[in-house]
C-alpha cells in the first residue's frame, strides 16, 4: 500500500510530542484522519503506549507529586491542583489524557514506529515512517518529522569486572517498585542523579543502605533557573551539536538541596562513597580493598536516547550521537529531536516542541513566497 501523506508526523506522546502537537494546533495543521479543507497542513502523533502519559505512567509508584524534581505544566493548560502525596504515575497520565482531548490531538495509539527512511534521493522529498499498528503495518511519507520518544525504554547498566558473579539481586531503576522489597537486605545504590537520592531516601527508611558513585555529586544549593544552571544545558547543546551522546541534563546541572534531601542527609542517609571496583559474589570491591557486603545492587544510572528506529537514515556520528542543533537534526533538515539532549526535562521538551513547530512553519511561508 502506498504511505499515508501527512505534513508533519510526530513520534511519541509524551511531554516533548505533546507540546509539538499544541503549537501544531495552534498554527493551524490538523489531525490527518479529521475533516478538513484540501489545503489545510496536516499532522499525526503516533505513540507507542495503551494509554496516555508518555513514560509518567511507568514511573514507580513512590514518586509522588510533592517528590518529582519540578514538573512544568504542557502549554496552554495548567495542571490541576494535585496532592502532593498523589503518586505522579496517576495524576500526570489523568492531565495528559485531558490534555489530547481539550485539543484534540487525536494520538494514534498503540502505534510504535519501527523505521523512519528517505524515500528518494530528494532532500526536499517525504520520509517514509514504518509504523507497527495492532492490525499490522502502516506507512506514512511526512515532509517532516518530529522525534519525540524520551528515554524510558533504555536503562542504561554500566558493565563491571565480576558483574555476572553477583549473588544477588540487581535491578536498575526503570524496574524499582518499592522499597518494601528490600527490607532485611543490605542495597548498594549506584549513581549520582536525583533518582538514586530519592530511592536512598526512600530505602534507607527500611534498610542498610551503602551510596557510591564514580562522581561526588554536585550539591546545587541555588534555586533552578540559575546562571549556572543555564550554562550548564548550554554544554549539553554543545555536545549534541557536535555529534555527542547527550548525557542526562540532570547530571550537569547538579542536585537539589529540596527540603526532603536535606532532611535525608539530616538523618545520616546521603552519605557518598567513591565508585567500587569490581563486583563479587557476596558484595563489591571498593578502591581500599574492602569487600562491602550486598544483597542488591540497585544501578540508578540514568538512560539513553530511545531512537534505534532512526537508524536507517545513518546519522549516527562515530561518538555515538546525533548531531543537532535548535532542535534540527543536521544531517537531515526534515528531522527534529525534542526531548533529547538539553530538552531532556519538562521545560526543555515544552520549548523544544514549539521550537520545531516554529521552524517548520517558517520554512513551509519561505517556501511559498
Ligand atoms: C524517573 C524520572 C523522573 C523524572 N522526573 C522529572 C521531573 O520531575 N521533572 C522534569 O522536568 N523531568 C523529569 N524527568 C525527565 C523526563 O523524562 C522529562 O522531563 C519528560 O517527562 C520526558 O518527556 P518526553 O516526551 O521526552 O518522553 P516520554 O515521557 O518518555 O514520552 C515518550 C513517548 O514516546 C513513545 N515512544 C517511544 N518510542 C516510540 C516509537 N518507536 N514509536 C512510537 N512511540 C514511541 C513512548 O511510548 C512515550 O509515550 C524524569 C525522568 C525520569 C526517568
């Protein structure tokens, strides 16, 4: 069968490809599959999940609204008043689905796209984008693309000497569920990020508990929009630009003294060691030669970029990345990444979406002139 013709297709439901399908709306292009004047732009959001919520409704069920690191709001719709104790896997999904259909984003779902292609060999020609549907396989051409699909599906495990010797249980945290399935049993908690803090909060409060790291995270005692904070993702744009693996956001941006990290550390919980060696069956080899007994290794080392379905058009760099700058992927003007690099938080994919919306809305009036 012959692709499906769409102007702009958006992968992925979550924050980055929401906030592209509003400024989409906003600028009027349409649902592909609704009524509309033959000239109207067109658009498609094609998410991989049941439901709505983006990767929030995989997020385990501790973390609460009063615990996430700061969520901004998708655009143009507040989120409504929350317990702080409500946990974010229901109440963030509930906004999300009121959110498609306040504006009628009409998200194709469950729809995982497996390939995105050049269908010829003019630039200014569609993609074709290869979309696993539950009756099948349908093809879209898009003139443009808009990849929006976080990083949720691939927890990144760092590899250690004598890993497979392990004797316990490890876990990374994509798999975490609650802190009750430890008790009695003394964790190793790897990673610097505000996810091994919170689970270090949060498991310490039921039992042992021993922190390291390969950095000594970077306590960030001023409030988030700072200078610092600011440069911080401008390295990050740095790196993608030039083709580098984004790394997390987070990880350059430091940690936050929140009031129930302070209370953590009040208690004796956050107390760092520097990154073991080597993993042995009953526990790990720290630097000094010591053994540190463990009954799990729980890895909160962060996850990668979700685009293996980009593959077929090589913009892999030899570093591992893609290059990209505002939002564009370089090397293939008709592709957009949001959500990646420095948009990788809810603010970032917020400004992300609309940024690609902008540009694609320039070049489309330039292209009419
Ligand atoms: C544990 C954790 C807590 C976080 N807390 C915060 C926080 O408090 N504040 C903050 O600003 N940021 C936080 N972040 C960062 C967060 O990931 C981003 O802010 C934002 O929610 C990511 O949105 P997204 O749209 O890029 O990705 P996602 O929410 O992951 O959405 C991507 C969507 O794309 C779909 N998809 C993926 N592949 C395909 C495919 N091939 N075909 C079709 N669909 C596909 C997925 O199913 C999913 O629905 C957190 C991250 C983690 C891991």
């Amino acid at each position: 069968m012959s692709p499906t013709p769409v102007d702009v297709l958006v992968i992925g439901a979550g924050q980055a490809g929401l906030s592209a399908a509003y400024h989409l709306r906003r600028r009027g292009f349409v649902p592909v599959e609704a009524d509309h004047p033959d000239d109207a732009p067109t658009f498609v959001v094609l998410d991989a999940e049941a439901s709505p919520g983006g990767a929030w409704q995989h997020r385990w069920p501790s973390l609460r609204m009063g615990t996430v690191n700061g969520i901004h709001e998708l655009p143009g719709y507040a989120v409504p008043p929350a317990d702080p104790r409500a946990p974010s896997r229901e109440v963030l999904p509930a906004y999300f689905a009121a959110y498609e259909s306040r504006f009628e984003l009409a998200v194709r779902r469950p729809v995982r796209v497996r390939a995105v292609r050049r269908a010829d060999d003019d630039p200014r020609g569609r993609l074709n984008v290869e979309a696993e549907e539950t009756d099948g396989i349908r093809s879209w051409g898009a003139r443009y693309v808009i990849n929006a699909t976080g990083t949720w599906r691939r927890p990144f495990w760092p590899t250690f000497p004598g890993q497979a010797s392990f004797a316990g249980r490890q876990l990374h945290v994509h798999d975490y569920r609650s802190a009750e399935e430890f008790r009695g049993r003394r964790v190793v908690i790897v990673g610097a990020g505000v996810s091994a803090i919170q689970l270090l909060d949060e498991i310490s409060a039921v039992t042992d508990t021993f922190w390291v790291s390969r950095t000594e995270p970077q306590w960030d005692a001023v409030a988030f929009d700072t200078a610092a904070r600011i440069q911080a993702i401008a390295g990050v744009e740095e790196r993608v630009r030039q083709g580098l693996p984004p790394g997390s956001v987070v990880s350059v941006t430091g940690a936050h003294w929140s009031p129930w990290a302070q209370a953590a550390k009040d208690r004796g919980a956050l107390v760092w060691h520097p990154m073991f060696r080597a993993i042995e069956p009953d526990g790990v080899r720290m630097p000094d030669g010591t053994l540190e007994r463990a009954d799990v290794i729980l890895w909160a080392t962060g996850f990668r970029a979700d685009i293996a379905h980009l593959a077929p058009l090589g913009l892999r760099t030899p570093a591992g990345g893609v290059r990209v700058r505002d939002t564009r992927a370089i090397d293939e003007p008709r592709l957009f990444l949001i959500g990646y690099g420095p948009s990788q938080s809810t603010i970032g994919a917020n400004r992300a979406g609309r940024d690609a919306v902008r540009a694609i809305v320039r070049e489309r009036a330039a292209a009419t002139v």
